[in-house]
C-alpha cells in the first residue's frame, strides 16, 4: 500500500501524522509512505528524523485583514494545489491522510481532484479551520474528542479515535529513561514545557521553579524553552543573577520527548492535545496550564477532561501566582501516594487505541470502496 500523509505548522499536527505513517508501516512493510508538508514548517525537521521521505509545497495561513493578505494566501495556496498536484501524480498513492494545519489544504484538495481516497484527523475538541472546510473532500473524519464532532456537518463520515501517539511512549520505561539520561532513580525530576515553539507563561513558572531547585541534591528540572524563548529566558535568568547548576537542565527544544517524559516524576505543561495524549499514555502526573489563545478555548477542555479524572491539577493563565505554583510542587514532591494515584488516573484515561483504529477503518473503507 502507498500512502501519502500531511499536516504542519506545530508538533501538534505533526507527530499525529507520524503516528499514523509509524502504524502503516508497522503493518504492511513492503508499503511506500511519503510526507507532504510546508516548505518552512516544523516538518521540516522532523519528518526526515523520523524516517520518512518529505515532499514540500507552499501553503498559507487564511489571513483576511486587507486585499493584499487575501490574495498573497490565494497565490501560495494555489501553488501549493499545483505541487501537490505534481507530487500526487508520481507517487501515486492509495489513500491521503491529514492532521491539520493550513498545509492539509492544498494536500487534500489535490488529491480529492485527483480521485483518490482523503480522510482527515482533527486532534483538538474544537476542530481547526482546514479540517473544517476539508469535510466535503474526505471520506471520513477521525477525531481526537468526541466533541469535536460538533463542528462537523455530516455525521456519518465521523470516527472518535482518540490521539494517535508514536509507538515509542507506549513502550517508554521510567529507569530506562533515567538510566539513559543520566538521572538516579531516587531523584525527583519535574519536567516543564510549552510546546514546540515554547509559552512565555509557562516559562516564568520554570524560572521560579529553577530559583526553587537550582543545586539541591535529589532534585532534577528538565526545562523546555521553545525556541522563541530560549534567549530571552536565558538573559532573565542572568539577570536576577542565577547560574543553573547540573541539576537544572535548560534546552530550546526536547528531541528525546518519550525519553524526557517517561524519566519525569511531574509534568508541567500546556494542555495541546498532543501533549495531553503523551502524557496520558505515559502515565505521569501533571499540572496543565491551558492556552486562552486557542479557539474554542479547546485546551481548557483537553484539561479539564483529565483534571476531572483525578490525572492533573488543571491552573488557568488568568490564575498563574508563581508562590502558590511553588507550593503545589512542593506538596506534590512531599506526597508520592498522590502522585502515583494521579499517574494511574491519567493511564487509565488514555486513549491506547487510536492509530489501530485509524489504520482499520481506512483498510476496511478502501477495500470497501474497491469491492463497490
């Protein structure tokens, strides 16, 4: 089987796509599977890591403030169309699977044109605006929460799934993890993060986090700045005159993710659906601190889904106060039944199952649609 996977712009839509390439590989070997993503996307990075073959088009963003945006999203769009087009009639492809972000567009378009069978997974409760205008390309829609079928017109085409995750955190162990990064198995280790590109919130939480645990023994903090931050967080930290000491490690962006999150003892982070779906099926506690700068508000929920479950201790931007984080992290640290109480929670809530299901419902549709 041959099959063609897209979307970009974040590692929220990025590693999906992967998950679901690992699970078709995985099952059919002798199969081809290629990776059509944006020019400058994170993509760029991580599809070739991963091992797969990426084809780049150019894309846009949907930006309607003046003329002069709407055409400049027109001219890339189409030209995207017009690669897609290209790359498509080469590789010829059985099926087309997209997780999102404004390079799915082009993708799915092109290859509804050409005849050839497209589906779409949306990872988030509330669906993204690619997605949402690809309904009528797609056969069917897989979606990471129920409630994103909400957004969505023709409910027949609708398959709740759940997240796919890369195959490597289902298998992460916690003293591997540590063995390998060189942490001793009685630390207690937080690890705090806010995504790919980083989160200033989150950031100045760290920071007061590095204040608390630089050079004391018995503690680690692994903290993930996002590349936008990384210097800026790096200045601030000179400038209230702290040296991180070797328990503090301090990166702009986390490539051993499975790694990193498997060795934790206590995750902080924002509440992507990705990085939910990671931290669930690792099993680990966490303190989710939702972005109010998504639509439909949509990691509040991702969050709240899990808090309520007794998996996290969910803290709303507006209600960030630096002393009373401190706190929480010290209690949780004081209290290692709540922790791996939180920890099983949060296992048993995750979805396990999302990239087979992908993987079969798209076998079974194709087969379908040949045997018609």
């Amino acid at each position: 089987m041959k099959i063609a996977v897209t979307g970009g712009g974040s590692g929220g839509h990025v590693y999906p796509a992967l998950a679901i390439a690992d699970k078709f590989r995985e099952m059919d070997p002798d199969g081809e599977v290629i990776y059509i993503g944006y020019k400058n996307g994170f993509e760029k990075r991580a599809v070739p890591k991963a091992g797969y073959r990426l084809e780049e088009i150019d894309s846009r963003w949907v930006n309607r403030s003046n003329a002069k945006e709407i055409f400049l999203t027109g001219y890339h769009v189409g030209n995207g169309i017009i690669q897609s087009t290209r790359i498509l009639k080469k590789f010829r492809p059985d099926a087309v699977i997209g997780t999102g972000g404004y390079v799915c567009f082009p993708v799915i378009f092109a290859a509804s044109r050409l005849g050839i069978p497209c589906y779409i997974h949306e990872q988030n409760a509330f669906p993204g605006l690619a997605n949402r205008r690809l309904e009528k390309y797609v056969r069917r829609i897989f979606l990471g929460f129920e409630e994103g079928g909400e957004y969505f017109t023709d409910k027949s085409k609708l398959t709740v799934t759940g997240n796919p995750v890369r195959s490597s955190f289902f298998t992460a162990d916690k003293a591997k993890a540590r063995e390998k990064l060189g942490y001793d198995e009685n630390d207690f280790l937080v690890f705090s993060f806010g995504g790919s590109l980083g989160a200033e919130a989150i950031n100045r939480l760290a920071m007061s986090l590095v204040e608390e645990m630089n050079g004391k023994e018995g503690q680690k903090l692994v903290f993930g700045t996002g590349r936008r931050f990384y210097d800026s967080v790096m200045s601030e930290l000179d400038a209230r005159g702290i040296v991180p000491e070797s328990n503090i490690r301090i990166t702009d962006y986390i490539d051993d993710m499975d790694s990193v999150i498997a060795a934790s003892d206590l995750i902080i982070s924002r509440a992507g659906a990705l990085s939910v779906a990671e931290i669930l099926v690792t099993g680990k506690p966490s303190v989710l601190i939702p972005s109010p700068n998504v639509t439909g508000n949509h990691q509040y929920f991702n969050a709240k889904a899990v808090a309520d479950k007794g998996g996290a201790i969910l803290i709303e931007e507006k209600n960030i106060d630096e002393t009373s984080f401190k706190e929480t992290v010290r209690e949780l640290k004081a209290d290692p039944e709540r922790l791996a109480r939180m920890g099983r929670m949060a296992h048993e809530i995750a979805a396990r199952s999302a990239s087979d299901i992908i993987y079969e419902e798209i076998v079974k549709d194709l087969w379908k649609k040949a045997n018609a």
